[in-house]
C-alpha cells in the first residue's frame, strides 16, 4: 500500500488504512509540548548511517542520545554486554529532545541498526522510547537495499515520536509466510511501527 502527500495527523489504532506503512498498536492522543526549558536540541552532522567513536553525530547515534539522556550508544562491537557503551560526537539529551537533521539531505539506509533494545524487528533506526521531535527540514530517509526487509522507524513503551517536515521512502516489512493452510503473519509497519508508543506526522511524505 502507497502513500503519499503532505499531511499533519495524530495516528491511533483506528487509522486501519494507513496499516501498510505505519502500523500503530496502542497510542496515546495527547499533544506533543517541547519546551526549550525541557529539551535538548541534538543536531545531526553526518547523512552516514552507523554508530562510531568519530566526531560526527549519525541519525543513529542521536536517537540513542536522546533515548538514553547521555552522549553515547551501545558499544557495536560488544552488543551482549549491557554496560558497553562508546563515545558519539552527539550531545547529550534531556529529557523531551529534538533532533534536527541538516536541510533538504538524503540518508540512505544500507540496512537496520544493530539495537538491543527493539523487539519489534529489523529497523534503520534505534527504537524511539523516549519523547523525541525529529525536524526534518526536508530531509529524505531512503531504503538503500540490503540482505533483509526493514522499516524505518520503530517506536516502542513510552516512546513518543513526531516527524516534521520529512519524506520516507521505500521501506518495507515481511509478515511471516502461511503453512498447512494457514494464512501468513501481518507485514505491518514498512515504514514505521508502533507498539504502546505514539506517533505524530507533520508536513511530510510517505512514499513505497
């Protein structure tokens, strides 16, 4: 299922038509508040996907600044150890953040982040459990292939996301495959999942 255009909504359950792209298991409708006296403003320096020691600060990387109030990310190369943890060249997040990417840039998605914390499935990005605004400014977040199908954004218990000003395109999910005559497993959530979180859309386009 495609959909495209430029659009500000609150999804909840209800919205089954939009299940393709955007599967939404529980939500809460309430209106999103950041405050400058609340948040931190986490600017993305690089359109790189990843999490590295480096200088730069990843859309990867500042997700997990947000959702872990602190400048750092699960260390890739020890994922099993709960405490291992490496440096980024992000800031610190606090609380409500917002992440600002650079104006009118593509990311490409070589495939999903390695993320302990998501149990919703192969994602580009690690899941949202925090209240994070994502401006956008026009950036475009594209499927740029990969060995396994994958969404974009997942959002899980106590996440709150909302998306301004940014085009999705391209993702996708597999629901599990029917056998014996039973039929297959929900492929829901191309582009984003949510599971007891929330999620608002504003001004933007989803595009398969």
């Amino acid at each position: 299922m495609a959909v495209g255009g430029r659009f500000w909504m609150r999804l909840s359950p209800g919205w089954a038509w939009f299940a393709g792209l955007v599967a939404v298991t529980a939500a809460l409708a309430l209106t999103v508040s950041v405050t400058a006296a609340q948040a931190a403003t986490i600017t993305v320096t690089t359109t790189a996907q990843g999490v590295d020691d480096d200088a730069e600060c990843s859309l990867q990387e500042a997700i997990y600044a947000a959702n872990l109030d602190a400048a750092k990310a699960p260390d890739p190369a020890h994922l099993a150890d709960p405490n291992a943890f490496i440096a980024t060249g992000c800031v610190a997040g606090s609380g409500d953040d917002v992440i600002v990417l650079p104006t009118k840039a593509t990311f490409t998605m070589s495939g999903p982040v390695a993320d302990v914390y998501n149990y919703v499935g192969a994602t580009a990005t690690p899941m949202v459990t925090t209240t994070i605004v994502i401006e956008a400014n026009g950036s475009k977040i594209q499927h740029g292939g990969g060995p396994v199908p994958y969404r974009a954004f997942a959002v899980g218990e106590g996440g709150d996301l909302t998306l301004h000003e940014i085009h999705v395109r391209g993702f996708e999910v597999h629901g599990g495959n029917g056998g014996g005559g039973g039929g297959g497993g929900l492929g829901a959530g191309g582009a984003i999942y949510v599971q007891n979180g929330t999620l608002a859309v504003g001004w933007s386009t989803f595009e398969q």
